[in-house]
C-alpha cells in the first residue's frame, strides 16, 4: 500500500496503474481534464481519437490483448452516450474495460449545467458495475474495486462517473495494491465427470473459445487435448490458443464433426449462435464456463463444470480412468481436414476478375507472421477471413464477438498497436464497416500508430443485399458506391494506400503495405456477387 495526496484524477489513476493499466483513451473533454493532468505529468501514455466509441474499443482491444484492464475516459453527457455500442460489445464479450465518465458538478446537479446527464441508468444494464463517486476521499479505492471486479470472472466492463467538483478536488488516499480475483472452485465430481464422458466417448470434438484465451488456460488446454486425443475446434479469441498446425487442432471440417461426434465439449464460449444455440445432434453436451452467469439455461448438458478453466482443463489432462481409442475417429477428421484444405487452393488462387475475396486471404496468407494480430471488422467479408485464415498464437484474434458491433476496426487498431508495439497489426475491413471509423487513420497517423487495413470494396452491403433478395426479390439500402477510394481517404489523413483491381496485383500490394511503416490501405475490388455461404441460425 502507498499513500498518495492529489487531485481526484491522480488518485483515479495511481489505483488503475497498481492494477497494470498501461495506456489511457480519450477524445478531449474538459470535464475529465484532471484525468489527463494525471497522465500528462506522470508520463502516463494517453491517446486520443475522434470518436469515444473508438476509444472504448481500443481500450477493449488492449483489455483482450494484454489480460489487464482497458482504460477508456469519456467526457460528460454524448462522450459517454458515443461509447454505449462499444462498452456493450465489451459486455458480450466479457472484456475487463474500466469507462471512467467525467459528469456536471454534483454541488449545482439538476441546474442544467453543460452535458449534465445522469449516465448511470444507461450504463447499468451494460456493464458489471455502474456508479457515481460523490466524494474525492472515495476515488482511489472505488476506481481500484471496480478494475478488480472487471476482471473477476466472469470478466466485464465498469463504469464509474466523477463529478466535476469531486474529480478536481483533492485528498489523501491509500492505493491499495489489487485483490486476487475471486474464481469459483469447480465441483471435483462434476470435472471428474465430464473428464470420463470425454474419455469414454468414441468420438468427441472440443471446442475452445474465447474465455481459454482470458482465462491464461491454453497452455492446459493443449495438455488437455494431448492427453484425452480430443480435436480441437476454436472460435473467437479461442482462436490460436492451440495452433493451427498442431495435429489436434482443425477448422475446416466443423460441420461434418458436429453432426458425427457424440460428444461435444464447450470450454469458455456460451451456446449462442454461433455454435447453433447448442444442438449438435445426437451429441451430449459438455459445457465448461468460468462463471455461473455462464451457464446456458437452454441446454441441459451431460456436464458442466464451473470455475477456473485452466484448473479444470488440466483436471481433464490428469483423468486416469478408462477410454476409448480415438485414433481412428482423429484420422478420419484429419483426412477430411487435409482434403478440405486442398480443395480450397482453387479459390486461394482465383485469378477472376473481379477479384473474389478468397483471393484476397490467399495472398495474406503469404505475408502474415504467425504472431500478427488479425482484426476483423465487417460482414461477409471478415467472414471468409475467419474461414481461411490460421491463428497459430495464442491472443492475436480480434473480431466483434457475439453483439457484432460494426466500427471496431480502428479502435481494435490503436489498442493492439499499443499493446503490441513490434507485431504486424492486420484489420480486416468490409467497405460498409470502414465507414464507421476510418477518421480515426487520423488518431493513428498523429500518433505514430502504423497499421496494415484491407478494404474488401464490392460497394454493398452484402450480408444484406444478397438474403434480401433471396427473401423478398429485390434488396433496398444495401448499395453503396462502387470502387470508392477508401485509399485516398486514408492518404489525405496522413497515411498511404493503393486501390488493386487484379489478382495478379496483390501480394506486391500487402507487402508494400507491411512495410510502409506508416497507416496504410490496401483497398481491394471486389466481386458484389460473390456470396458468403452462411449456414448459421442468427436467430
């Protein structure tokens, strides 16, 4: 513990510092400024955007990336109404994100100062904790609770709001050092139990997802698989948490090895959409979650441990009673595996015009390293990304998760640059997605922020069109301007770019984009007919 005497903008972040808080993100307002004063003369990194849905999601980016608290401050009354989509997006995801609000002078409240708003209802329902500080004496020690509880499982975003005159007050605090998240014990009989459905099953898959990743569990994760010869399937930041190239690990044959498995083990994903609500068939179910506000209420599984995943997972490495062979059941997925990914090298390599999105991942492929940190932000687009791109390393994946909010691209940019000063950062960009935060290339620029971005431009939007016109016939607000120079914009703003109308141009045009050093835009046309072939019940 230290004592510290100041203002209440050094008492707020000398407690978010104890608790490994590494960088500040803002758009400038006054109400916060004691907030900046603190960073500006510890020097504390601040970065500023243009957008506060921006800087909420870079503080998400830096939350997933580093396994700390992101740290987002947000000016009083439409600073904190602008970061409501993006602190909900931390909310589904279950993102430790600390959104300090600045609020109007709690001595004049209900006088219509500037901005004066009461923020708290709004953010309550989004968020684990939601609260005004009244008094200055309490900022250290309710800033430090609330990163504490963002990060207790299962993780999440907070939200407190500090008055004018309680922020720019000043008082002597203790900054006490963080306390130990409080991670439920998983019932030993209910992880001995779901360990032996594993091992007894003849054809089990598992499936990791993005709380693997949060949890520091890939490590036990990898033992887990080896152990029980399970295939392993992944998504979200799941993603990478085993590599791709380990013989365990598979993508491409997920739907044949749902519908033939006769068990399937969630580890650290809800049963949501994404994995069909939960029904695989036959298969039982074995769900794993960190927390009990995890647990799927839709679904009785034959198994559902609670608690830490990393300590459940390497129960699952020790179990020492009887199995079955799963040889045969790994090399029939393998065989599947590997034909489904030469059968795919066609379309890696379309040479059309124009230019198929395939394409586009084909020659990424040749110029990602396999630590780079891919961003996804869009539709279709992004989608065949997550179809043919490998994650190889654990926390290199950022896509919007389940509330699939669009605009995270340039937040997740600045976040992961911040956090991974030396990786190649990669956002993936439907042309719709890029407009709602290409501005902040500005944020980047400014700042030194290099990043690579990769417009798939077919000048629609196509996770709209094409169902609307198999719906109804005919399709309205899903067009937008044909071969848009999203490059120029980007060029106006301080960075560079190129737009590439053949395949034969592409792989020149990445590799001059990783190695510009400076903001740059590949922006790439491509086919509006080419449709991504959903099989998903987003209902």
């Amino acid at each position: 513990m230290t004592e510290l005497e100041g203002h209440g903008g050094e008492l707020a972040l000398a407690a978010l510092r104890a608790r490994g808080v590494e960088a500040m993100f803002t758009l400038s307002g006054g109400h916060v400024f004691p907030l900046y004063d603190a960073a500006h003369t510890t020097g504390f990194p601040l970065i500023d955007v243009r957008h506060e849905q921006s800087a909420v999601f870079a503080a998400e980016a830096t939350a997933k990336l580093t396994r700390r608290p992101g740290l987002a401050v947000l000016t009083a009354g439409p600073g904190v109404t602008n970061g409501v989509s993006a602190v909900t997006s931390a909310k589904f995801n279950g993102s430790p994100v600390v959104v300090l609000g600045g609020r109007a002078p709690q001595m004049r409240w209900g006088a219509g100062s500037l901005q004066e708003f009461d923020h708290v209802p709004v953010l309550a329902p989004i968020t684990k904790h939601a609260a005004t500080v009244t008094d200055v004496n309490a900022i250290a020690a309710d800033v430090g609770a609330a990163a504490d509880l963002a990060l207790a499982p299962h993780r999440g975003p907070v939200f407190l709001d500090l008055p004018m005159d309680v922020v720019f007050d000043r008082a002597k605090s203790v900054i006490t050092p963080p306390a130990a998240p409080e991670v439920p014990g998983a019932d030993p009989e209910e992880v001995a139990a779901a360990a032996a459905l594993i091992a007894r099953a003849d054809r089990p898959v598992l499936i990791a997802g993005s709380d693997v990743y949060a949890g520091s569990a890939e490590q036990a994760l990898v033992a887990a698989a080896e152990a029980l010869r399970v295939p392993v399937f992944s998504n979200g930041q799941g993603r990478g948490c085993i590599p791709a190239d380990h013989p365990l690990a598979f993508a491409r044959v997920r739907g044949k090895a749902f519908k033939s498995a006769d068990l399937v083990v969630v580890v650290g994903t809800p049963l949501d959409f994404r994995l069909g609500f939960g029904a695989f068939g036959e298969a039982a179910v074995v769900h794993v979650v960190d927390s009990p506000s995890q647990k799927a209420g839709h679904v009785t599984p034959a198994a559902a441990p609670v608690g830490d995943l990393a300590s459940i997972l390497t129960a699952f490495a020790n179990y020492t009673g009887p199995r079955a062979d799963h040889e045969g059941w790994i090399a029939s997925l393998r065989d599947l595996e590997d034909a489904a990914r030469s059968a795919e090298l066609d379309v890696l390599r379309a040479d059309t015009d124009p230019i198929k999105p395939a394409r586009i991942y084909g020659e990424l492929r040749q110029v990602l390293d396999r630590d780079a940190v891919v961003i996804c932000d869009g539709g279709d687009f992004v989608s065949y990304g997550g179809r043919y791109l490998d994650s190889y390393t654990p926390g290199c994946w950022l896509d919007p998760g389940p509330y699939g909010c669009l605009g995270t691209g340039s937040g997740y940019a600045i976040g992961a640059r911040v956090a991974r000063p030396s990786a190649q950062i990669c956002v993936l960009f439907g042309d719709g997605a890029a407009g709602f935060s290409l501005m902040d290339v500005e944020s980047l620029v400014r700042q030194n922020l290099p990043v690579v971005m990769v417009v798939g431009n077919n000048g629609i939007w196509g996770l709209e069109k094409h169902p609307m016109q198999a719906v109804y016939g005919y399709d309205v607000a899903a067009d937008l301007q044909p071969g848009l120079r999203y490059d120029d914009v980007v060029g106006a703003l301080g960075g560079a770019g190129e737009t590439v109308e053949k395949p034969g141009d592409l792989g020149a045009a990445l590799r001059r984009a990783f190695e510009a050093g400076v903001p740059y835009l590949v922006n790439v046309l491509t086919d509006p007919t080419d449709a991504y072939p959903r099989s998903s019940n987003l209902a």
